[in-house]
C-alpha cells in the first residue's frame, strides 16, 4: 500500500529523521493545528478517562449546524476512510465504478469485500477533467454498475467538477438505481463559497453519500476525524450495525466544538491558498521540463517532460536535500512520470524550486530546456 | 446495544449533569491518566499535522519489549474491539463458542458476519467459574465448533481462569484445529507477576489469539488502543488487509514511549486495588440482601436477593442520588437481578456503601434483613 506523508518509512529506509524532513508529500493545511483545538485538547486530557458518547451525540450537532445539515443525516468516523469502507459494506455493491486515477484505498475497500470493480479512466489530453457526457453514456451502456465512487476534487489530479456538471452524474444515479459515493475529502481548499459541495443534495437524493474529511482542511491527519452525509435510513443504519463501537477517541469527538467558531483559522486559510497557489503554480511553470495540471485545491499534479527523470529518481534526489514529493506510479492510470506536491507555506515553496531548479540544472541534458 | 460508561446518555435522558455522576458502571482504573501520558500529548499537538505512522513500528516495538513479545507477532488496533473484529472477519468460522454472560460485542462482530454463535452458558451454582472439563466435552461433542471466544478475566462476572486450565482448552483447540480469541482487556489488574497471561504462548499456538487492552489499566478509554498477539501470519496478513488505514490517532500511537517508563503507575495501581478490593467487598458482603460473586479484578458482579428491587429499580434509584451502576440484564445469560459495580477509590467506594444502605434501609421490605 502506498500513500503520501509516510515519513516513518523514509526515516527507517534512508536514516534521514523524519522531523527533518519538508513533506510535500502530504496535502495537509500548513497553517497547523488550530489554536481552540490546541487548548481543547490540554484542557480535556483528564477526559480520556471517560468512554467517549458512543453516538457523538455533541459532534454530530456541531457539524450539523456548521454544514447546514441535519443531524440525521450524519455519520462520523474514524476517518473519511472508515465511511468509505463502511458505505461499501453495507451498500455491497456488484460492479463498482471508479474514476480513475484517483485515492487508492477505494479500490483497497472493494477489494476486501470480493466486490468487481471498473475503473473509468481520466485521459492526460483533458488535462484529467471529467467528462461527464462520456461517463453517463459509459453507465447507460453497462447496465450492470451498481455503484460509482467520485473524489471531488480529485486526488492526485486536483480537478474540480462543478456543481453543475454533478448533478447530472446525481440525477442519472438516482434514477437508475446506481449508489454514487462521492469523497469532498479537499473541498474545503476549493470550495470558498460552499457553492460546490454536494453535501445538501444529499437530503433528496436517497443514492447519495458525500463523504468529507476535517483531516487535510484543519492540518489534523492525526486526530483521525472524517463523516459522512446520507438522508438513506436503511445504509445508515445498516452501517451503524456494522461500525466499531466508541470508534472515535475522545479529543476528536470534541472537534466539534472548535469548529463554529475557528473562523479565523478558515479566513487565514484561504488567504494562505490564494496567495501562495498562484504564486507557486507559475514558478513550477517556468521549469519548462515540468508540466503542471492546472487544480482548483491545495496540491497539484505535475508530468516531467524529461526521459531521463523519473518520480522515483526526481523523489530520491530530493529526499536527499530533505525534501518528500509524492511519486504517483502507484495511481492507476498513472504512470512513472507523474508526481504529486502540496502547496506549502511561502518558504518552503520557494525552498523546493530552488531544488527542483538545481537538480534539473545538475542534468546536462535538462539544462539547456531551462 | 447496551455498554456501561454511557453517561452521555444517561445526562440525555435525565438530565443529570455527565460530570456529576459518579461512574461505577465502567470498569477504568480510578488513578487517572498517568501524567508521562499528558506530557507527551500536551508536547505532541502539533504532530497532529502528521499522519500517524501507517505500520506503527515504534508503538509496536514498545508492546514487545514491554511484555517480551515477537514484534513481528503483535497487531494494534482503535481499541481491543477492532482486533476482535478484525480476527473474526479475517478467520470468517462457521460455528463459534462464546462462553456467556460475557462482553456483547463478540456477538455482534459474529453477527455482522451472518456467522452462526453457540452460547456456552456459565452457570450461577458455579459461581460463574468456568468448568473447563465440562467445556472440553461440549467441544468434543461439536465437531462443527470452530472458534471459540473467552474473555479472562471474564466480564461481567471478574472470574479469572488460571493459566493451568486454559492450556487445557489451547491444547485442545490446537489439536481440533479450532480458533480460539483469549480478550484479556482486563488481565492487567489481575495478574501483577504476568503469570496468567496466555500472549507468550501465542508463539507455539497457531489457533491462538490474545487480546489485549491499555484502555482499562491506563485510565484511557478515550483514546481507543488495544492489541493482538498470533503468530499465525496467515490470519495476520489477512487482518493487515483488510483494516482501515491509520486506524490508530497520533496520541495513542505514542503509548508505547510511557509503557516502558511508567513503573510507578503501575505499582500505584496494584497497591490501590489490593487495598481496596478487599476493602469494598468485604462492605459489600455485609449487605445481606447482596449476593457478591468473588472477583480477581476491578470489577464485580452482584445478584439483588430481595424481590422488590431490580437492576433498573436500583440503577434508577442510586442514579438518583448521582451514581451510575450496570445494569446487567442485557448480558446473556443473566437477568434483571443482576449489577456489575467496578471498584474505585475508597472514598467514592464508601459513598456508594453508604447510598446503598440508605436505599436499603428506605425499604421496609429490606431493612430487617440488613
């Protein structure tokens, strides 16, 4: 299984400490741990004690009246991972679609399950931007798809589909009878006014779940937080009979209570992404040996132009000057020559151009294309 | 379903404040965090950007030295519960044992699973202690038995079987080729010279699964870690599989860097319950219309001899006066006359001795008798 941010295994593989390491691997809000949270976990230390409400009761109303929601509706996990893993076991799915290349773990979910799987391919020459016509024509013509996975935007493309253009893909589900999961793990980054979540849909279309994760937005990977919106009874409970009990800890169940009222923290975080994205963006544009995916969130895809790089050696001459990209090979539909980075702060953005332009300037035959 | 420790609930439907009741309904050690725990959690927030390690090494290498373990023998989990669940769906029996009245999830992962479930009732005129000779023979019997599942020391009923005796039911699991899950989430306060434990014979034993929790023992329940001990790779590789990805937080990752430090919490822990499990059961047993069953850990089960009360009359009445007990009924094979109090420090100990009396003593019914 390969993901991004596994620091843990470059430190045991190369010997470089980890907490050295600039990690441009993960797409995780560099603005760091919000302050209310910080102060809500030193304050309920002694609440470790207690079992956590089995229901999270509290959290559920928070996110509710956050989103907009209600509270029925809502499933928390830990994780978005479990709400996927849980959904599908309990939708059980015969033929699932996913839009590929994409977050490998659905594949992990379906796989365990024994479940058949067809994977949907973006192509590189639609810069990897949905074609919504070509895939309704693709599940009008497969009767036998039961199920449709989404991750909106995309992992690793970093494409936005539109409200608009989901609603098609939503109203062709619900009326053939097909479960669409669509995974808003980086809306948050891409989604300013709240105009493209699919969130509130989810009330009237019973085929629906939207699943979102606090892990990415709020720079909490760890904490181990995500939920689901579903208005479906039936999945709902029949993934409430399938969960762990107690599945949240408790400093996660109290994320609920920060999130009204971290306005700040989102206003700083968009300020940080609109400075810095742009900005970063039109530097890895100047490196003419890169191709960069144009991506509506907080980290981006890019293609090296160059026969004699690839992911894994780009990614190994980095890590040696301290640095972790995200080799894509492993994403179907991908191959050796695509990589994966965040957007960071400001100055360790400029830390990794002036590397990626110092190795590509070691390389004889890149330099003069630079 | 029905746990203890839900006064999230309990505040919910009567409106008594969750910090004003007094918890005899869950069984977690009363001393506390241990204070190494809340530095490194309070030092760690900001890991929380993190993801925790996908593989867990350095938690897993602490759990092995700790209890002089295979590393490569040891699987961690978002609580014991997650590797229960894990084992049974990785193993999927066809008939499995479960010797009852015990902890209710067991029944529910098998349930999950469609799987077919043999109650193996303890009985009251054995004080609840296991007959493992009876148990063999029932076994012998039932050659379509492949699994069974004991929880030692037993909850709800604190029995603890000796080690003698349980290498009798592995001997003859190994050789009928039968599964067996040993939950020893509360073998930690009953066995302070580790001679009880079964985890270093899951080596030898291929159908052998120990189960371990740090939540009871470290006053931790809300931060969701428990573990496994097989050294069947098989069954291991399958649980590895199929398990959620990062399902254990950043905070409860860091464990194993107290475990191995932690001396003084544990010999506090031993001195406290030796001190006052005598203490409190010897008042108990003085209340007449009490039956007490003897218990080897920090538990205890009671049977209310007198008519007129039940479980739920008295849970009502003492919640009343801001205590919480377990109401036992739920748990197979017992009734509406049972209650599970867990020992706690002497001075709440002495205010439920003394509630009890009181609620005794408004009882006419009951005053003669005690």
């Amino acid at each position: 299984m390969t993901h991004g941010g596994n620091i843990y295994e470059i430190e045991k593989r190369t010997g470089i400490a980890k907490d050295s390491i600039l990690d441009y691997s993960s797409n995780i809000n560099p603005l760091g741990v919000p302050d209310g949270l910080k102060k809500i976990i030193c304050d309920g230390i002694d609440d470790l004690t207690k079992y956590p409400d089995i229901n999270y009761h509290e959290l559920k109303d928070s996110i509710a009246q956050y989103y907009r929601l209600s509270v029925e509706d809502i499933l928390v996990g830990n994780g978005a991972a479990q709400i996927i893993f849980d959904f599908i076991n309990a939708v059980a799915p015969r033929n699932t679609l996913i839009v590929q290349p994409t977050f490998s773990e659905y594949e992990r979910a379906l796989n365990i399950g024994g479940k058949n799987i067809i994977h949907y391919f973006l192509r590189e020459e639609d810069s990897f931007q949905l074609n919504v016509d070509n895939l309704l024509k693709y599940l009008a013509a497969d009767k036998s798809i039961d199920m449709v996975i989404i991750c909106n935007p995309n992992n690793p493309t970093g494409r936005l589909i539109s409200k608009g253009e989901m609603m098609c893909i939503i109203d062709f589900c619900e009326e053939n009878n097909i479960f669409l999961i669509i995974d808003e793990a980086f809306m948050d980054f891409a989604d300013e006014m709240g105009i493209h979540t699919l969130m509130n849909e989810c009330k009237k279309y019973k085929n629906l779940m939207v699943v979102r994760a606090f892990t990415k937005f709020y720079g909490i990977p760890g904490l181990r937080l995500g939920f689901g919106v579903t208005s479906n009874l039936d999945i709902k409970n029949r993934i409430e009979l399938l969960s762990l009990p107690w599945n949240i800890n408790t400093f996660a169940s109290y994320f609920g209570r920060i999130l009204l009222s971290e306005d700040k923290y989102v206003a700083n975080s968009f300020k940080w992404l609109k400075n810095e994205r742009v900005n970063f963006f039109n530097k890895l544009n100047e490196i003419k040996v890169l191709k960069v995916f144009s991506s509506e969130t907080n980290f981006v895809l890019l293609k090296l132009l160059e026969n004699n790089y690839t992911a894994k050696t780009l990614q190994a001459n980095l890590l040696k000057r301290g640095i972790l990209i995200r080799d894509c090979s492993s994403f179907k539909g991908l191959n050796e020559k695509y990589i994966r980075l965040a957007v960071k702060d400001g100055a360790s953005n400029e830390r990794l151009i002036k590397e990626l332009k110092s190795i590509i300037k070691e390389k004889n035959t890149w330099i003069n294309k630079c």
